[in-house]
C-alpha cells in the first residue's frame, strides 16, 4: 500500500473558490422558433428539464401533451416567460416580403378601374343567358345539365363604360366558388326570374354578398314571359331586405329580359352609376397581383389559369407565384381567345407557364427574383404538407371517447377518389358530398384532383376500398383495365346532382337494417 493521500492545505485567511450556477444576460435569454417547436426542443435551448415544461404545460390545461409533441409560438411564449425567457419568431414572413416588393401607390398614380361583377342567383333563373346576351356570345348553349361548370371571367365593352363579369355557377353544391366569386367582386348582380321568385340558392346569393359587404344590384329576368310579375318579385325580395329604391330602399331593381335584349342598356347604366359611387381605382404602374378565377390541366399546353388583375400590370415574361406554384407567363389570352402581351386592373386573362394548378381564389403575385419565388412556394408547400399531416394523423382511442366508440360499433364511411376537370368542381363537389355526411355514416373524400384518372388514383382506390368519381373526365391509358383487374369502381358523371343521387344511394345502402319484430 502506498502513502496516504495528502490533504491540501488552505491558507489562513484564503476563501475555497465555490462553483457558480450563471444564467444567461438578459438579451441573451431568447429561444428563436419557427412556427412551431417540439417541448423537448424548446427545454433544451432554455436549459431546463423537459419534464418541468410538461409540467407548466399540464398546468395550463394541455393535459395531453408529452414532450415529444409540437407546440405552436403562443404557447411557446406562455411558457418560456414563466421560465424569464422570450420568444423569437425566425418563422418565414411571406406577406411581409411580398409587402416589401410592392410599392405604395401614390394618390397621383390610381386611375378609375372598370367594376368587377359577379353574376348570382337560382339555378335557371337565367345567369348565364343574361351573361350572355350582355356579352352577344353563345356561352349557355351545349351545358350538361344547363349549368355552368366553371367560373369564367369576361371584360364587356359599352358606351357606358367597361365592366368585368365574374359568371359563377347557381346550384348550392357551389356554394364555395360562389364565396370565392364574391370576395373579389366589387357589385354583384343577383338575377331573380320574374314568374318564379326568390329561391334557397337567390336567399344564399344574398347572404353571401352582405357578407361580403358588397352592393347589391336585383335583376328581375324573364319580364316577356307570361306570369311574369316584377311588383310580385319586389314585394317577396324585400322580405330580405332589399327595399327597391322606388320605395325609399337603397337596392337598384332593374327589369330585363335575357332573351328579347330588353333592359340590358339600363343594367349597364346601374351598373356604371354604381361604379361612380364606389370610386374604383387601381395604380396600373406596378408589379401585377390579383386572384386565380380557375386552372385546368390541358392535355396539349400543360397546366393553364385564368386569372383577374386586380392591381398593377400583369406582362407576358413576368415570374408569377400562385398558391404552391411559380413560373414564367409564357403566353396570355383575352376572354375571346385573343394572345395579349399585358393586362392591367380588372382585366382577365388566361395565362401559360405556371408549373402547376393552383387552386381557384388563390392570390397570384408578380415577383422580380427567382430566389425569392422558390421560397414562397417551398414555404406554402411545407405549410399544406403539415396540415395535411395533422388532418391524416391517426386519432388514438382516449378514455374521454372509448365508450362513444363501443356505444357507436364500427364506424362506417363512402370513401371517394375524386377526379374532376377543374379545380374549382373539385373543390365544390368535394364540399358538397362531405355535406352529406351523417352520424351512422361518413363521406370521406380521402384525395381530390385534376386530370384524367390515373392508374395512381385507381391503387389509392384500391389500397383505401373507396369508389373513384371522375366529373367531366374519363380514365386515361391503363387505368380502366387496372379498375376492373382490381375491382375498383369507378363512376363518371357530368351532372353534378347525379354524382351527390348516387352517393346517397351508396350511404342509405350501407345503413344496417333496421329489425322489427312482429
């Protein structure tokens, strides 16, 4: 054994130099985040136990978080003052750069813009046959089911003054395009047939359109038909409270007729009267931005939108972004077909070059840097792919529902592969069979598209034992045969009441029968 260990010796007089816990100044006490961070995450930059956090975190009534999960910057923000620290967002500030690439505009450089209108009303009550003795063009003859299956946009010339119609869709299975219409519309004009009154779609019109806070103008359609009564029409609208401005109201009431040409020049002139009233202006002198009307996948030129310039000026060569796409207008198009090298506000145009096909109401952008394009995009997408995740994500059994699911038994749902030739039927019919839903049974559209269907979405089908439902489309190379090797069904419809018949019938199929003894 060797010699014991020596005991240092301490000085008289010297103090034995103590370790100190230090914490971080105060400008350096700051967590910086994305949009959101993982607890675990979050305890590691402020050097705190995870289990402490959850702790705070219970305590503030998010009983089933654990630390492997997200939490937003709020939340964040609660709990790292409690610990004295703050919270920095590092998160992507789109609006903000997009904000920073457009100017202000100065009050010299707005000039009056011609009115956005949308055309609203009650299936057959005569939208698309007023559009269309207004435009003198044959829009409303060879439609499946005489309704409008797309929103289009058409710029009217008259001695009145310019005015752009936005000509949306009447059945209230769209009624989300129909919201969509709405929000970029300055006036809308709702048509009512004069020997038919105020129907559930008219009443939905008007709801939208005060919700909107845009001014109303009542087209009274149908006058050279026997029955017509427009006083009748006026009486049953006011119940709504659209008081003719004849009887002291301020709605505008104009009688027309889509077929005879009668009363056409007067909407006009409401219309261009109203637009003086409302002082629309725009600064043509700048990066154009406005809204997608609708995009479709055309089998020759590639993805193709129509869009409305709604401020500055939109050029063939520009770098556009537009929801989770970006490209270069390669080419652009009038409402008559015509190529055009630029738009101005209020204009609408079809436009080629965006890689893909953004969704109808998205808000497309000029931009001047490619960089900056890609970001935008890379960060919208992100953000879908996060909220598609979160919607997707498995739901586990928790005791607070365990006994609704044994009360239950299994739960039953139509699941749906949905096809359509537009993004904006996609949209709305997806809307509209998920309303369809009902407590035994649920509809469940697990994908929606655009595009022929593909052997693709027949395997999704497969894989989820759902129906595939193509609107206005048809399988495309292999993928008929596949379907019927794999027992797929699929159903293709070009009337959208038949596609909403058919699902019905599907649910009240699956419903259990309902035993009665005698």
């Amino acid at each position: 054994m060797g010699p014991p260990p020596r005991k240092r010796q301490v000085a008289a007089g010297k103090k034995v130099k103590q370790t100190q816990l230090t914490t971080p100044a105060e400008h350096k006490r700051v967590v910086r985040m994305a949009e959101s961070i993982t607890v675990s995450d979050l305890a590691r930059e402020m050097g705190i136990k995870g289990n402490e956090v959850v702790k705070r975190l219970w305590g503030l009534g998010m009983m089933g978080i654990n630390i492997n999960q997200s939490i937003d910057q709020d939340t964040a923000s609660l709990i790292a003052n409690e610990f004295g620290w703050a919270i920095e967002s590092k998160a992507f500030r789109e609006q903000e750069l997009l904000d920073a690439t457009e100017e202000v505009d100065a009050p010299e450089d707005l000039v009056p813009r011609a009115p956005v209108v949308t055309i609203m009303g009650h299936v057959d009550h005569g939208k698309t046959s007023l559009l269309d003795s207004i435009r003198k063009a044959k829009v409303a003859e060879g439609e499946a089911g005489g309704i409008t299956q797309h929103i289009g946009a058409y710029k009217v010339h008259s001695d009145k003054g310019d005015v752009t119609f936005l000509d949306t869709p009447g059945h209230e299975a769209f009624t989300l395009m129909r919201a969509r219409g709405a929000k970029m519309t300055d006036i809308v004009v709702l048509v009512v047939a004069a020997d038919d009154g105020p129907m559930p779609q008219t009443i939905e019109a008007i709801n939208h359109a005060k919700a909107a806070e845009v001014p109303l103008v009542v087209a009274v359609n149908k006058i050279d038909k026997p029955g017509a009564d427009p006083a009748k029409i006026r009486q049953k609208m006011m119940e709504y409270g659209l008081v003719p401005e004849e009887l002291g109201g301020e709605t505008i009431y104009v009688d027309v007729s889509a077929k005879t040409k009668q009363g056409i020049d007067k909407l006009l002139e409401m219309l261009a009267l109203q637009t003086e009233l409302l002082e629309l202006k725009a600064n043509p002198n700048k990066a154009g931005r406005g809204h997608i009307v609708e995009a479709r996948l055309d089998r020759n030129r590639g993805p193709i939108s129509s869009v409305l310039v709604e401020s500055g000026t939109l050029r063939v060569g520009d770098l556009v972004v537009a929801g989770g796409f970006s490209g270069k207008v390669r080419a652009m198009m009038d409402d008559n077909g015509k190529p055009v090298q630029l738009a101005g506000p209020s204009t609408p145009v079809e436009i080629l070059g965006i890689d893909g096909v953004p969704e109808a109401g998205d808000t497309f952008n000029v931009v001047t840097d490619d960089k900056l394009a890609k970001q935008i995009v890379e960060h919208r997408r992100d953000a879908r792919r996060s909220r598609e995740a979160a919607a997707s994500a498995p739901r586990g059994v928790s005791l607070e529902n365990i006994l609704d699911k044994i009360r239950e038994g299994e739960v039953k749902e139509v699941k749906i592969v949905l096809k359509a030739d537009v993004q904006g039927s996609a949209q709305a019919l997806s809307a509209a069979l998920s309303k369809l839903s009902t407590p035994t049974v649920g509809v469940n559209v697990i994908t929606s598209g655009v595009g022929g269907i593909t052997e693709s979405d027949v395997t999704l089908a497969k894989a989820s034992s759902a129906i595939v439902i193509g609107f206005n489309v048809r399988p495309a190379g292999k993928s008929q045969g596949l379907a019927e090797q794999e027992g797929v069904d699929i159903k293709l419809y070009q009337v959208i009441y038949d596609a909403i018949d058919d699902v019905k019938k599907a649910m009240v199929g699956m419903l259990a029968p309902v035993e009665r003894e005698k």
